[in-house]
C-alpha cells in the first residue's frame, strides 16, 4: 500500500515537474537573457489613461488583442514582469491549444507534447523586437472563441452564429480570425455530416470583411490580412499546430498515434531556431541602450568593456558613457569605432527605427537641444507604433532645457496618465513649477544652450558642435565630440584649427590628440619650440619615434606592427578603413 | 397651444430646479478654462464649444443663458454639451452668458460670467488639414481630413500608408467649393491631384521651363488655370532650439498651368533668376496673380536679409497671359519683415498674408504673425486680437469672407491648430477660438499637428480609397510648356 502512494506521489511530482520546468526555463531566460528587449518593448509604446487615447484603438483591426497586449507591455517596465506575463501566456495557449487538439484526437498524453510544441514556438516569438504581446493576445482570443464555440451544443445554433463571431474576431484579432475559421472548416469536415454551405460562407466572410473594413482602417490589402502581425513568419505556432489538425484530418488518423506530425512539428521549431536564432548580440546592444536609458553610464561602460563588440549602435552608446565620465579621448580607440558614426547615427527614411530612436541621445549629451528634439521627434515617428514613452520623455526633458515649459506640459501630463511614468512627469511638473528643484542635469544642459543662431544641414554635426563650444567653453563633451568627430574622420586640418582655438590646457592633454598632433607636427616638419607649445609628454614622442621606425621596417603592413599601438591614433590613421556600403 | 408651451416651460423650470446647486462662494475671477474659449465670437453653425477646467476640481457646472433659452450641464472637470440642445439654443440666440461654478473642497465656486457673441454669418460648414506629426524634415504617416465643423464628424480622405507612405502636400478648394480641388502626392507613383467634381486627374506638372514640379499655389476663380510656384527648397536647422527648421529657396519662379490644354505658361518676368518668387494666388476676379517676390541673396549666409514684397501683376484669363509690369502692393524694404501665404477674400476686399522677420517659412518663427491689407485703401491691418506668441499661419477665408481659420502655434510651440477668426462687416477682427472637439482633451493628447487648414461649403467628393486607386493604378498626365 505504502509503495502504491508512493509510486503515485512519485509520478505527480514528475508531472508536476514535467509541466513547471518549461515555464521555469522560459521565465529564466526572459529573464537573465533576454531582459533589454523586453524593456525596449515597453519603451516604444506609451498607454495613456484617456479617453480619446483609448479610443484610438478602434481605428486599426485587431483592436481587443492591441488594446490588451499594449496593456499588459507597460509592466514590461518592471524587471521580471515581462518574464512572468511571456511565462503565463505560454501556459495559456499550451492549455488552449491542447483543448483544441482534444476536439480533433481522442484523448492521449500525447497531445500534451504535441500542444507544448507550438506553445513554445510562440513564446520563442518573443525574442523579436517587433514581436509584441498583441500578437500572444490574438492567438490566446482566437483560441478562446473557437473553444467557446465548440462548447455550443446544437450545431444549428453554431451554424448560426459563427458568422457572428467572424466578425466580431476581425475587430478583436484582426487577421488572426483565420485562425479560427480554419478550426471551425476542419472541424466541419470532420464532423459528418459535412455542411459545405457553411464553411464557403466562413470563407466568404474572411475574404470579404478585411476588403469591406478597408475604407474604415485605411490599410493597405496585405495588412488588412495580417494585422497585427507584421510578419507572416509570426504565425508559424499557429502554422505548426495547423499542420498536426490537417494531417490527422487528411489521414483519417484521429489518434496522436500519428507520430509524423508531432516529429514534424518538433523538426518545425528546431529549424525556426536554427535559421532564426535569438539575437544575442543585439540583446547587448539593447543593454547598453537601456541601461543608458536609466541613467546607468557606468554599468554601459562595464558592460561594452566585457562584450567588446563591433558594432555601431553599440560604440554609439560607448561613446556617450565615455563622454559623461569626460574619457572620451582617452578610450575612445579601446573600442571599435566606425568612424563618425559611431558618434553620430545618421538620420533619414531608411536608417532604421532602432538607429532613429536612438539618434537623439548623443545630441543631449553634448546640449544641442534642436537636434536631440528632432530625433526625439523621429524617434517618436518611426517606432513601430508611433508611441514611444522613452521619446516622450526625451521630448519633455528637452523642452525643459529650452525653456518651453508650454511644450514640457504637454508631454508631462500625457505620462502623468500612465501607469509607470507619472511619478517621473510629477517630479518634472514639480520642478517647472518650482525652478529651485531643477536638476543638475538640466541647468546643465541650459548653460550649454548656444548664445547665438546659425543654419546647418542635419548631417552637419561640424557646425552645430563647433557653435556650442564657442557658446560655452566648458562644455567639454561638446568639445571632445567635435575633436573626436574630426580625428574619426581623418581631417587633421580641421582637427588642429579647433584643437588651437578651443581647447584649454587647464586639462591634462588625452593622449588621443597628443598622437594625432604629433602626426600633424611630423607632417609639418615642425621645430622644437612649435611642438612644444602643446605640451606632448616625452614618453609620447618616443613612443611616436618606435612606432615610425615599426611602420618603416614593416613596410607600411598591420601585421609588422606591435600590438602595443593597436589602440593608437597613429595606427587607426593608417589603417582604419571604412566598409564599402 | 398655450398650454402646450406652459407645459414645456414648467418641464425646462422642473429640469432647472434638478440641476440648480448652491453657490457657496463668487468669484470676481474669470474661470482658467481649456481651451480658452472666453469672451469668443462665434458663428451660429459651430459645434458645441466644449471645455475643460484645468484645475483640481469634483465637479463642474456651466450654465448658458440666452435671452429666451438656457443650457445647463454638469461635468466632473469638463464640459460637453449635447449637440441637439446646443444647436436649439445657438439657433435662436444672439448673445449667451456663460456661467462656470466648480466644486472645490466640497464647496462650489462660481466664477464671473463671460460671453459668447453669435453671429448671423456662418462658417463655412467643412474644413481639411493635414495631419502630421511635427517631425519638421522627414514624415512617416501623414493623413488628410475633412472635418464637418457643424459636429465632430472626421474623414480621412487620403492617407499615405495606402500610398507607399509617400508626402502629401497642401490640400486647396477653388473658393471654397469642394468640387474643384487638389493636393500633391510625391513618390513614384505620385503626382498632383486634381479633383473636378469627384473626377480625379493625376498630373505631371513639371516642364522643362519649370525649375521644380509645381509647389504653393491656387485656383484662378474659373477652374481652367492655376498658379504655383517651382521651387528648389532646401531644409537647414537652427542652433537655437525653439526657431527648430528654416526652409528656404535657392531658386523659385512661378508658371501658371492650363488644365485644359495640359500646358505651362511662364514668362521672363515671373521666372527671372535674380529674384525669388513664390506663394502666388489669383485675385477674388482671376484678373490678378499675387506673389511674394524677394531680391536672390546669398543663402544661408544672408538669410536674415531675405525679405519678400507682395506684388501684384495683371492676367488675362481668355488667352492666358501675363502682364509685363509688376506692382509692389507691401514692400518688405518699408517694413524690413517678410511677407508669405497669401490668400485672398473671395469677396475681393483683402488680402490676408503671414508676416515674418525673414524668409518663407515662419511656421517655426515665433515672430510670424498674421496681417490683413484692405485691397481697396491698402491700410495694414495687424490683427492684434488674433495674433499671439508663437507662429500663426497657413490661412483660409470662408467663401462668405467673414471668417477665417489659420494654424497656430500658440499654445504649446510645438503643434498647430485650427483657429477661426470673424472680420465683422466693419473688417474689426475678433478674438479667435480653436476647432471644438468632443473631448475638450483631445488636443492634450495628440501627436499630430494641425497643418494647412481649409475651409470649403461641402464634402469632397472623393476619399481615401479613391486616391489609393489614383495612386496606384492611373497614369499622370504630362504638361508642355506653352508655345514649345
């Protein structure tokens, strides 16, 4: 007796175990690998509590599941809260999707597997930055409202009432209702007699609501198909498990004892994860975006010093934390640098939404304001959603530093109404309303506003830094990114009239532009006393002397040159090269 | 019949009585209300003036008192009034006192009443903007709408994300009449839309005379011509944060365009390449073009000296041809400011423009300021009552041109709205309200700005799905130059 309790007690903690382990997994690695994703997700939506706000969720298809999945990714602002909702979903369409397997195979354990497959290709959706909880929700609907109507008893009535729920589903999941009337039609034919009728009128709705809707949502043929997916890959859970049904059904084989479609789907999500694995390096460059982001410029610096990663967006944000703790000179060529664009990402149609989003951070750190608010702007324009919290507080921020409190408002009252933001709008309200309690950040960013007015292309970074270093000399990070902008792009004539007219020698010269002024002096052939006005140390020069005799002997190659000036001026001058586009 | 009315009136004093609270304290203050909707003229057709108190408040009371009717309604920090009964009320009435009580700290307050002056001249009932996030270089969705200003009925009737997300510029009635219309699509498919009632032409308007496709322009009153201008225009930013953006020309001409031969007509004068000229209009008779017409200076460099005249120059709508002689009508070299948007009244009396401290682009200028010349007695009007601290452009008339609707800045920098404006007959203007909404938040809450609004006396005759299939699917008819 006593063994039987405990074989039983056994298996229950293997199935519990079997059952928990998956979602453990899955928190675990949305969690500690995967977190900045989630937390950019939330920064490029804003969920404001109004009306008209709210509202605006009837202007697209798929409205319920948006509505919701828009909802729920506010938490993603909470570390470990997007895990927990990716976690529950999970469970949620393995428990559907196994309810709907049950209407088409007799009962087994299998199905269980068979469910889990699909669950987790969903859930592997996630690590897509465009991937949103909008799409989970569709899925999670779809399924709820097929399930729901299976439980309908007469099939007259389900006959009657489908069409209903077709088009009502397009306003609540928009494309994803294809879903549910591929259910209904399988199940149909499944279910003898088979009424053709009714599934030719399921299929007429599909085809015709979107094309019907189209004037009212005013998009264009292919989303009205799809929305909210962007991607027809995002449906391959529900392809996955479409599969398993057909199968059974064109089989004739209702048992799991069809063991090819659980080995196919299995073989379905392997590849996906082959071909489409998770984006690892981009989960670093989003940390250092989002770490950033929350004012941690010194966890950026550790971090990019352990990934050291070649990459633009990433050297981008290396830079800004180099600049905050005033190193740029000094470590700028310890990273990968691709020349200027790794301190300013060029803006345009086609730069990408991630480099747009992000473009505005390094114009506010060296304070020029009508730059950092047009990219906030674009920012704001291009995210995938057109609602960025993230920009709108760079928007706020700003019109604080320039004075327009009206403008500031705006943007503060609109994340006073959301759900993790407004203690943030209220310190900046309180700081509007009571100047004394204006921070640090933004009085400094005020005496850096420039005194005087010029026009400059939006690609000419030149002009605007060299304006804001004439307007405030102590500027530094304006200046250092003026210099730095010059010695990445190679012009050392340039390089040299501002070093002359604007740096300070209050300040230790950064070995950075002792090297590249030493190129410039060997080039000039200048004499002793020339050389000596920039007070280059000695060791420099005699390092400069080695790596001239090391560039001779080598004959002008890298690979005869000491690793020692890997990270020297004089060795990116001769070798740096930029990639063909 | 008596009886019937006691019966109304002892149901409207029943309803009163349910709706009267006590005051507990008055206020010789008037009430900060949003939007600012105080002491306004108002025509008898507008939608309800909805608003909110911008305080910490549990309740609000407005009560509207006309001379034979009122209107009371309640609302916890805003105001909207029923669309039915505020149209029975503004029907009959010539004046209303508002009067706004608030509940504060479980006391009501009420505060000094103001007024709303309504007027027997109505607005033109439609109005079309462009909506557009202030992205001030480069767009990503844009919409055109037509809004029915009698309710809150809003049409998108060209939206880029069903045309490759391409620009869509200004959208301009031929004196207010939604029959003959036309916006420029860009893009590959793209071209100028013209709309002759609900039949929609996609045009090509570039020559080899012209410098540039056409840009600003407008209709000449008998539909067969319109002028533009060509332009090459080039974006630049400032340093200082709030000026933002500077579009300037480094070229622009005019040419006027036959739409019923499919030719350009340009001559010497209007295309000569030491002067800049641009935003031309047709005068209220189509006998006159009115252009802004500026000395080429060095730009950027000497853009602070850019300053455009307004000018005038005759033509003769039966052959189709320009006079050879300009006349200055405001010279900037006087007033040292620059002068753009030009826009006619169609009832020929004035002339209403923008004016800036320099250049052709005040949208981001704080200075630019809307003026009203009197074509007759050439007096400039400078509107103070309508102006205010941030920019205020891009007008329309009203076909009666007793109204007005400009965008304006003047509430955050930032995004335009619409504003409307009343000249009485006497050309006095009064202080301007912005477009009522449903929810008197709405503004507070939106991304879009309010770009080139336009008045028109009825609803196009076409929409978005309409243009999609221009877009796509129709072939844009090319022009020649004239005489070529």
């Amino acid at each position: 007796m006593k063994i039987t309790t405990l074989s039983i007690s056994n298996n229950k903690a293997i199935s519990a175990s079997l059952f928990l382990v998956p979602g453990l997994l899955i928190f675990l690695f949305y969690l500690f690998a995967f977190p900045y994703h989630l937390f950019l997700k939330e920064q490029i939506r804003l969920f404001v509590f109004s009306p008209d706000y709210l509202l605006s969720y009837l202007n697209k298809p798929a409205s319920l599941a948006v509505f919701i999945g828009d909802f729920l990714t506010q938490f993603f602002y909470l570390k470990g809260a997007g895990s927990l909702l990716i976690t529950t979903f999970f469970y949620i369409h393995w428990w559907l999707f196994y309810k709907v397997l049950k209407e088409f195979f007799s009962k087994n354990y299998l199905l269980l597997v068979i469910a889990f497959v699909p669950a987790l290709i969903e859930v592997l959706m996630h690590y897509h930055i465009d991937y949103s909880l909008a799409n989970s929700a569709s899925i999670t609907i779809g399924c709820l409202l097929y399930v729901a109507t299976t439980s309908i008893k007469k099939e007259t009535i389900k006959h009657f009432i489908v069409p209903f729920i077709i088009i009502i589903g397009y306003w609540a999941i928009g494309g994803m209702v294809v879903f549910y009337i591929f259910l209904t039609l399988i199940r149909s034919i499944r279910i003898q007699p088979f009424k053709l009728i009714y599934s030719l009128i399921h299929i007429v709705l599909f085809i015709a609501i979107p094309l019907l809707t189209r004037p009212y949502y005013l998009i264009p043929i292919k989303e009205a198909y799809l929305y909210p997916f962007n991607n027809f890959t995002y449906a391959l859970p529900l392809i996955t498990l479409s599969f398993v049904i057909v199968t059974s059904v064109l089989t004739k084989k209702f048992t799991p004892g069809s063991r090819f479609s659980l080995v196919v789907s299995i073989l379905v999500m392997f590849t996906f994860i082959l071909v489409d694995p998770p984006n690892f390096n981009r989960e670093k460059v989003l940390s250092l975006s989002c770490e950033g982001y929350f004012g941690r410029w010194d966890k950026v610096l550790n971090l990019s010093s352990s990934y050291k990663l070649n990459n633009k967006l990433a050297s981008y944000y290396t830079n800004i934390a180099l600049s905050k703790y005033e190193s740029l000179p000094e470590k700028l060529l310890e990273f990968y640098q691709p020349f200027t664009e790794s301190l300013f990402l060029p803006l345009g149609r086609n730069s990408g939404w991630l480099n747009i989003l992000s473009s505005n951070d390094a114009y506010y750190q060296i304070g020029d304001m009508n730059l950092t608010q047009h990219s906030a702007h674009l920012g704001l324009i291009f995210s995938p959603y057109n609602r960025s919290s993230r920009m709108v507080k760079r928007l706020a921020e700003t019109n604080m530093v320039i004075g327009e409190e009206e403008a500031a408002m705006k943007y503060l009252h609109m994340l006073e109404k959301t759900l993790f933001h407004h203690k943030w709008a209220q310190k900046r309200i309180d700081m509007i309303q009571n100047p004394e309690l204006l921070s640090n950040d933004i009085l400094e960013k005020q005496s850096f506003l420039p005194q005087s007015d010029t026009l400059r292309k939006g690609e000419d970074n030149v002009t605007g830094l060299r304006l804001l270093v004439e307007s405030n000399p102590k500027n530094r990070s304006a200046l250092d990114y003026l210099l730095c902008h010059h010695l990445l792009s190679k012009n050392l004539n340039s390089f040299k009239t501002d070093f002359e007219k604007y740096f300070r020698f209050n300040r230790q010269l950064p070995r950075l532009y002792g090297e590249a002024l030493l190129i410039i002096l060997y080039q000039q052939k200048a004499t002793k006393e020339e050389i000596s006005k920039f007070f280059i140390q000695s060791s420099l020069m005699n390092e400069f002397i080695k790596y001239t005799d090391e560039y001779s002997l080598a004959n002008g190659q890298r690979t005869g040159l000491s690793n020692r000036f890997k990270n020297s001026y004089w060795f990116y001058y001769h070798f740096a090269q930029q990639r063909q586009k | 019949m008596k009886f019937k009315y006691l019966i109304i009136l002892s149901l409207n004093l029943l309803v009163a009585c349910q709706q009267a609270i006590d005051i507990d304290k008055k206020l010789n203050l008037l009430p900060t209300i949003n939007p600012d909707y105080i002491n306004v003229t108002i025509p008898r057709n507008i939608a309800p003036l909805n608003f909110m108190i911008k305080d910490d408040i549990n309740g609000v009371q407005v009560i509207l008192q006309g001379e034979q009717n009122q209107l009371i309604a309640n609302g916890k920090n805003d105001i909207r009034f029923n669309l039915n009964k505020w149209k029975k009320l503004i029907d009959k009435e010539k004046t209303l006192k508002v009067t706004v009580s608030v509940k504060k700290n479980n006391e009501w307050i009420q505060y000094r009443s103001f007024h709303w002056k309504i007027v027997e001249d109505e607005i033109d009932p439609y109005l079309s903007y462009r909506l557009i996030e202030p992205g001030y270089e480069v767009w990503n969705k844009i919409q055109l709408a037509e809004r029915c200003i009698e309710n809150f009925e809003e049409n998108i009737f060209a939206d880029n994300n069903l045309t490759e997300g391409s620009c869509m510029n200004c959208h301009i009635y031929n004196q207010q009449n939604p029959s003959q219309s036309m916006f420029h699509i860009r893009g590959k498919h793209g071209g100028t839309i013209l709309n002759n009632k609900g039949k929609l032409r996609k045009l090509k308007t570039k020559t080899d005379k012209m410098i540039s496709k056409a840009v600003y322009g407008g209709f000449h009153p008998g539909g067969r011509y319109a002028v533009f201008s060509t332009n090459y225009i080039i974006p630049e930013f400032h340093a200082e944060g709030s000026k933002k953006l500077e579009v300037y020309d480094t070229a622009s001409d005019l040419a006027i365009l036959d739409f019923e031969t499919n030719q350009s007509i340009t001559t010497p004068l209007l295309t000569d390449s030491t002067n800049f000229d641009t935003f031309p209009v047709f005068s209220a008779d189509g006998k006159h073009i009115y252009y802004c017409a500026a000395k080429s200076v060095s730009v950027p460099d000497s853009i602070q000296k850019l300053k455009y005249s307004i000018c005038s120059i005759s033509f003769n709508d039966v052959n189709g041809e320009v006079g050879s002689v300009a006349d200055t009508i405001w010279n900037a070299r006087l007033t040292e400011h620059s002068a753009c948007h030009l826009k006619t009244s169609p009832d020929g009396k004035y002339l209403l423009f923008t004016e800036a401290d320099y250049g052709t682009f005040p949208i981001w200028h704080r200075e630019a300021d809307l003026r009203l010349i009197d074509l007759k007695t050439g007096k400039v009007d400078s509107l103070k009552n309508v102006n205010a601290d941030y920019s205020d452009s891009y007008h329309s008339w009203s076909s009666n041109s007793r109204w007005f609707v400009f965008a304006s800045k003047r509430d955050n920098g930032i995004y335009g709205k619409p504003y409307f404006c009343y000249i009485d007959k006497n050309g006095k203007a009064h202080k301007p309200f912005v477009l009522p909404q449903k929810n008197p938040a709405f503004y507070d809450f939106s991304f879009k700005s309010f770009n080139i609004p336009e008045l028109s006396i009825g609803p196009l005759p076409f929409d978005a799905m309409d243009i999609e299939k221009v877009y796509w699917k129709q072939e844009a008819e090319s022009f020649s130059d004239k005489g070529i």
